[in-house]
C-alpha cells in the first residue's frame, strides 16, 4: 500500500469478503446467493437452472462503486476503456472463480456452472447442473456466439475442479 493511502475498514473489508465469498442456500430445489435466501421457487414458465441463473446474476457495477458510466438517453453507458470497467472485468472474472470454487466446497457432490460476462457490465451468475435441463450457455453456444455480451465470456464447470483432499496425519510432530 502506497504510503499516501488509507487501508480498508474491517467493515468494509468484510462487506468485499462476502461477495467474493458468499453463502449459499438452497431452496425450492434450488441454489441461490445466501443475499437472495426467501427467494420465490422457479415459476412455471421457466427451469429452475434458468431461475437460478436469473437470480443469481450479479451485476459488479451494483456492487461497487464506480466512475465508468455516464447517462445517455435515460440510459447508462459504460466507457470500455475506463480503468474502472477494466478493474471490474479483472474482479468479475476472479469472482467467477471464487464462485466456482465455493460452490464445489459447499456442494462437493452437485454440478454446477459459474458464468462471467461482459459487454455493457461484467455480470456473474451460476446454476446447478441439471440432466434434464438445457445450461444458460452451453460450451457450443459459447464457441458460435456473436453477441456482443459473450465477448470475453468465460465458464467455469465445478465437474472439472479437482479440489486437495486433506488427510489428517495421525502422528504429532
């Protein structure tokens, strides 16, 4: 830290901590953000990984503050080459994975997919893994896209996390 500049307050240190990594509860047969515990079950109109997704999605300019944006026409504009939406992208993709770790540590024996994206906003959002369920965004769907949203899109898969298993040595040293 530069000499200059004041350190984080624990509460604010806390509140980072808690985004980067969250609780998670499920409910209704699904898994959401601890924040959105007492969400409504999926409606009959949609799956319940497309709910999750929905629900889950975090948009990181919600989080955070920053000076990226500017009003235009009653909408808000991000400059992509502002050192704020540039940072916000770096911590969208680390939260994705952080995510996806913790997902896997809570949950060692569920599928699930974590998804960052990027166009206007970084967004991250997750859903379990279902047999009987199309993904947000299938690897395939990934590879052919031409949406400007999916650009710098990454997927992280927990099927493919292999986490260290500790073993507890019996001897005392």
């Amino acid at each position: 830290m530069c000499s200059d500049e004041r350190p984080m307050t624990v509460s604010a240190a806390l509140t980072v901590s808690r985004i980067l990594w969250p609780d998670f509860v499920e409910q209704h047969g699904c898994v959401f953000l601890g924040r959105h515990s007492g969400s409504n079950p999926p409606p009959v109109t949609d799956t319940a990984s497309g709910w999750e997704s929905f629900v889950n999605h975090t948009h990181i300019f919600d989080e955070f503050a920053e000076d990226a944006s500017t009003f235009a026409s009653e909408e808000v504009v991000y400059d992509e080459h502002h050192p704020d939406f540039l940072s916000a992208c770096e911590l969208g993709q680390q939260i994705a994975k952080l995510w996806a770790l913790k997902l896997k540590l809570d949950f060692p024996f569920a599928r699930f997919r974590v998804y960052y994206t990027q166009y206007d906003n970084p967004i991250v959002r997750f859903h379990r893994v279902r047999n009987d369920e199309p993904q947000w965004l299938s690897d395939e769907a990934l590879r052919s896209a031409t949406d400007p949203s999916f650009r710098n899109a990454l997927i992280y898969d927990t099927s493919r996390i292999n986490l260290p298993s500790w073993e507890h040595s019996k001897s005392v040293h």
